[in-house]
C-alpha cells in the first residue's frame, strides 16, 4: 500500500441502525495509526467494543488513533436500535455526509469514505430526494457529472448508467451519456496511476448485437462514438459481448471496462471480488470511496460484519488522495 496521506481520510456514519458503527470499530482494529481516519457520527451509536476519542478537528485524528477511534461527533436523537431505523436520525446521517464533503474541499480531510445509507430510511426520515449516495456527492460537489467506479483487485468497471428500471436503459443511453462516462472514467484513471488506459467498452445487447440481430444501438450509437474517440488516441476496445468479457485472459488486455447497465457491471465485479469490492465516484472535486456494500441490517448489531471492503476502501482512499496531493 502507498504511504498513508498528510492528513486524515473522514468516514461518515451511514446508517447507525446498519453495521457502520460496527465497521468503524473494526478498521480502527485493523489500522490503528497507520492509516489516520476519523468517524463522523454519534458516539453513543458505537457498539464501544473498542476505545473512542472524541476530536475537535480532523487534524487531531492522527494523534488520536494511537488511544481509540478518532470521532467527530455528529449529535444525533435517540439511541442505536440495530435493523430498526429511527427516522429522527435521517437529518444527522445526511449532515454527517455534508460535513465530510465540506471538511474534504477545505482541505481538512484528505477524502472521504462513506458508510451504507438506507435511501428509504432517510426519505422517510427527511424528505432525502437522491436516488443514492453517488447523486447527492455530485451535487454537493457542484458536478453535473460524476461517474460509479466498482473497483476490486481484478476488475474496475464502470456502469454507463445506474439506479435506473432496465426498461429505461435504452432511452437512457444517448451518445451524449457514453461519451460523458468515457471521458470522465479516461481522465480519472490517471489517480490509479495509468495515465493512458485501454478501456474495454461493452455492447447493450447479447453478443454486442450480432451485427444488428439482436438490436440496433452497437451499430447505431455505440461504434461511431467509439470510432470518434480513438481518432481522438483513446485506447477503446468494443463494443463487446458483455458475456465474455469478464473471464482472466480478458481482463488481461484492458485496465478498466464500461458497461451499459448496472447488473452488466456490478455482477462480475461482485463476483470477483465481493469482500474487497470498492465503490469510488470519479468526476467530483474530492476523492470519495466507500465499501460496496448495504447496510445488512439483517446481521446488524451481531458482531459478524466484515469490514474487508471498508478497509479496502480506506486505503483506495489514501492512495488516490496521495496521488492527486502529488499532481
């Protein structure tokens, strides 16, 4: 892993009633001062299976993390009901968000990872209108694009569009779109260290369309793009059949793939690495990362959580923020 970055990556809470307080713990565990983070939330919401400081500033979390779990406290109603969410606490999940992204543009954290949110539970809890984490950070960050990476040690992929019906995917996908994604996940890919990448580019229908067989869009839409970019010296390789894309000889030939529709994605990246998985959204004027996975209320409050994607996370964070402090 690359060094830990100058100053300290903020978690936001997520869901208290999920297994975020659970995993804060757990990367404290783990990492210790080796990696300075600090959470953001309510104290009383941590399971206190290991020690807590409670910082007035990030720039304490370093010191901190030798005693116990740096927090910035973020007062929230009510206690944790692990699997219950209480509604009264979707105001200070939001503002635990919007306090991390502030605390990232002024440069008092070095990036931010965020911890499962419920998008029921906080439009429920406060009229959260977002369909997800990912839309509520572009607007924070004043982006009109941003772009979903799932990222895990032998795959990133890239979903052209996302929390949409599957019905509505093909209206969706306008040449305008793709080539947003493209650009955005080209550029992005420089923080990763490849500053030239071959980006391995799927097709919407089975066999990428079969030369119009099985629909219109690879002939239509997706190849002309395509062809525009690489006169422009993008390295793009498709559109692909999606189905044989993903196997490791064909991992071999590209560094990150762009996929049409979320399961396209997800479901490799997933399978390949679901303990490890990152999810990290490119095109914002911060780093941002985040374990890829829900809240699993299911196992909240057991003590079984696994914290690997988190981890996982944290340090995706410090290496892409180390790599943008170096230009």
């Amino acid at each position: 892993m690359s060094a830990a970055p100058a100053l300290p990556i903020a978690l936001s809470c997520g869901e208290p009633s999920g297994i975020g307080p659970e995993l804060a713990e757990a990367c404290w565990s783990e990492l210790g001062a080796s990696l300075p983070f600090f959470w953001i939330g309510e104290p009383r919401h941590l399971p206190g299976g290991v020690p807590h400081v409670v910082i007035d500033r990030p720039a304490e979390a370093a010191g901190a993390a030798t005693r116990g779990l740096p927090v910035l406290v973020q007062e929230m109603p009510g206690p944790r009901l692990p699997g219950v969410p209480q509604a009264v606490q979707a105001a200070g999940v939001v503002a635990a968000i919007e306090r991390g992204v502030a605390l990232c543009r002024s440069g008092e954290a070095a990036a931010l990872c965020t911890l499962p949110i419920s998008k029921q539970a906080l439009a429920e809890g406060c009229g959260f209108a977002f369909p997800g984490h990912t839309e509520f950070l572009a607007h924070l960050g004043g982006v009109p694009e941003v772009v979903m990476m799932l990222a895990c040690p032998e795959l990133k992929v890239v979903p052209a569009t996302i929390h949409i019906a599957l019905e509505e995917v093909p209206q969706a996908l306008t040449s305008e779109l793709l080539e947003a994604r493209l650009r955005i996940t080209h550029d992005a890919m420089a923080g990763f260290g490849i500053p030239h990448p071959r980006i391995a580019v799927a097709g919407l229908n089975p066999h990428a369309g079969e030369g119009g067989r099985m629909g219109m869009q690879e002939i239509e839409m997706i190849s002309p793009l395509l062809d525009r970019l690489r006169g422009e010296g993008m390295d793009l390789a498709g559109p692909l059949p999606a189905d044989t894309m993903f196997h490791a000889a064909a991992r071999a030939r590209y560094d990150v793939a762009v996929c049409m529709y979320h399961d396209q994605a997800l479901i490799p990246v997933k399978t390949l690495g679901f303990d490890e998985g990152v999810n990290v959204t490119l095109g914002l004027p911060f780093v941002r990362t985040s374990p890829d996975h829900g809240t699993a209320f299911d196992i909240a409050g057991k003590g079984i959580a696994n914290p690997s994607s988190t981890l996982a996370a944290l340090r995706m964070a410090a290496e892409l923020s180390a790599g943008a402090a170096r230009g």
